[in-house]
C-alpha cells in the first residue's frame, strides 16, 4: 500500500488500514519519527475518559486539579509508551 501526500503534507489512509485501526474523521494520530521512519499511532478516544482513567492514578493526598493531574498522568504513559 502507498499513499500520495497532497497540498499542505496531507494524506489519505487506505480504507482497509482506517476500518482496521478504527481511524475515523475527526480521530487523532501521534505522529513520531524512528529509525528514519515516519510511524503513526492511532490515539484511543472515549466516550467517557473518566471511566478509561479510573483507578489508573494513584495519589498519596487529594489534589485541587484532579483533571490536570489526570492529564499530566496521561501525557507521561504516553511518552513512555511511544518513545
């Protein structure tokens, strides 16, 4: 499979990989480089993130800003993930 990068860097994904990876318009892609590679990682959305974080963080004390601990939490699983 090959894809053609049109006006402003943009590409389109095959049918197949977009049904495969439940990649849909509006979804979000990490982008990254490796080893000369450019390689895509389709981001997982929720309906209700709450529920996807539930219990994933744990803290010794009670927080003011749960959400950005929370998306601090996210963010570094992330890095650790795709680095």
């Amino acid at each position: 499979m090959f894809v053609e990068v049109g006006k402003y860097g943009r590409i389109v994904l095959p049918k197949a990989i977009r049904d495969k990876y439940k990649v849909d318009e509006g979804s979000r892609l990490i982008v990254r480089e490796r080893g000369g590679e450019i390689v895509l990682f389709p981001v997982r959305r929720y309906g209700r993130p709450t529920e996807a974080l539930y219990e994933s963080v744990r803290l010794e004390k009670p927080v003011d800003e749960p959400k950005r601990v929370a998306r601090e939490h996210v963010k570094r699983k992330l890095v650790e993930e795709f680095s």
